[in-house]
C-alpha cells in the first residue's frame, strides 16, 4: 500500500550513473487531500508577472528541482533558455513566445485521420521513452471517503519544452489508451493544478485533430509566469443551475464549468459537451 511520503526522504533525483537509471525505478509522488490547494492562488493585482520568489507547495518543488537536474542531464531535445515573451498589443492581450527550437527539434507529428483513431503500438508512444524522463508516479493517498481511487499517473517530460517545467501527464502509459480525454485524465489533471501553490501552473489538453502529435493518452503542464486573458474573460450561464457557462469576449468559444472540486460530477459536466462532438470531426 502506498503511503505520503515527505519530499525530504523521497528522491526524484536521477543516480549519477546512467546505467543505474532504469534500475532505480519510479518514485511515488503520494499526496492527500489536505494537500490540494483550493484557495489563495492568485495573481497580484495589477502585476502581469509573477516576482521571482513565489512560495511553493510540495508537488512544485519535486516537479520543478527533479524536471531541472532533467535539463542539467541534457535529457530534453535543447536546452531551454529564458523565452522571449510580451503581451500583445490590443484588446485581447495575447501571451507571444518565442520558441525557435520547439519549431525545428520537436518529434515529427503523427499522421492523424480521425479524432477517434485507435491506439497504435507500431507508433511512438510513452512505452518507448528513454529512461530518466519520467519524474514520479502520482498517487492519490487511499481511502479517502465518496472518492474513487485514482489511476497512476506518470509524471515525465517532455523532451521538447514549450516553456519552463514542461511535463506529460500519462494515466497508465502500458494500457494503450488512444488521446481521448477520459475520467481519469480529466481527474488528474484537475488535482495536478490543485496541488501546485503556483498560479502559473497550467495543465491542457490537447486532442487529435487539435495539435495533438501523438495518439497516447496524455495532457501537458507547465509554468507559464504570466497572466492570460482566458482568466478574466467574462462568461454566460448556459444551464438554470449555473455550472456550465460560455466564455465571452475571447477569440474562440469556450467552456466555462463550475463545480465544488474533481469528481464524477464534474466528470459527468464536462462529458456532456465533448461526446457530441467527434462523429462530426473526421480528418
């Protein structure tokens, strides 16, 4: 049975011999739900960067220093400089980057053909990552009341960074789950923005058809130190109880969802809106 561990007696720290790399196995990230961060996380006011000193919670600090010693390893495609990045001109503010390598280096995208295209071991896929990309495993502690048990999810990065911190999350890699946003992907990726204290934490998804390069099942994270406009987009209630809205005043439609925290309720909220959707998206 897995139980919390303190960040202090737990490694996420590749040995220093590459041959010891695939024996040490992978670290288990356990955490409770008194460690998910529901309130405080916030921009300052009128500031649309963060100061360099920012207090971090236990799961930012074993991303952030093991997701470092990665880079330091030189495990990543190239190394990752400070960005070149400005807030657009105009009413919408948009967040720019500059990112030549990611352009040039990234692995070559998939040949998608539908949105529901099946998983294909033939393809690159998170079964065939060199070892030492993965950081940790996430693990929800057991036994916690109305909630269900959570899949593992490996925690690895992504050898062609968009920006600092840049990881994959994999909900069971050796299942063979095609890119389709389930429960339990869904799942985590709430409770991976609810364990970080850092308001530039970001986690997405991104399908087939939509940018997605590869057909595993995955979402990205990463630190993004800036505000973007989607936060203070003001919205449209959609249904009488108030939980599902429309984004208003942004470029591209977008969902608004509203529910007291991660669970088959807002599993059962967010499905709604998808599953209408991909027999009309074949490519």
């Amino acid at each position: 049975m897995a139980v919390p561990q303190d960040a202090n007696n737990t490694s996420y720290f590749l040995p220093p011999n590459k041959e010891e790399w695939e024996e040490r196995g992978i670290p288990d990230f356990v955490y409770g739900q008194k460690e998910l961060v529901w309130e405080g996380v916030q921009w300052l006011r009128n500031a649309p960067s963060l100061p360099d000193r920012l207090p971090l919670s236990r799961f930012d600090t074993a991303l952030r220093s093991a997701w470092r010693q990665r880079m330091e390893l030189g495990l990543f495609r190239y190394r990752l400089g400070e960005l070149q990045t400005q807030t657009l001109p105009g009413a919408v503010g948009f967040v720019a980057q500059l990112n030549v390598e990611r352009g040039t280096q990234r692995r070559r995208p998939q040949n998608i053909r539908s949105v529901r295209q099946p998983f294909d071991s033939e393809q690159f896929n998170f079964n065939k990552i060199q070892p030492g990309e993965v950081l940790f495993r996430l693990r929800r502690e057991p036994g916690v009341p109305c909630v269900p048990q959570q899949e593992d999810i490996l925690v690895m990065i992504n050898i062609s960074p968009l920006e600092w911190g840049h990881v994959l999350l994999v909900p069971e890699p050796a299942q063979g789950l095609p890119q389709r946003l389930l429960p339990g992907a869904l799942q985590a990726g709430l409770e991976a923005v609810l364990l970080s204290a850092h308001p530039g934490f970001r986690v997405g998804f991104n399908s087939l058809g939509g940018l997605a390069s590869v057909n595993h099942l995955h979402l990205h994270g990463y630190y993004l130190d800036h505000r973007l406009p989607v936060e203070w987009a003001p919205s449209k209630t959609l249904d009488p109880g108030g939980h599902l809205h429309l984004l208003q005043a942004v470029p591209a439609p977008g969902f608004l969802f509203y529910t007291s925290g991660p669970g088959p309720d807002l599993e059962a909220l967010v499905s709604r809106t998808p599953d209408h959707q991909p027999d009309q998206l074949q490519v």
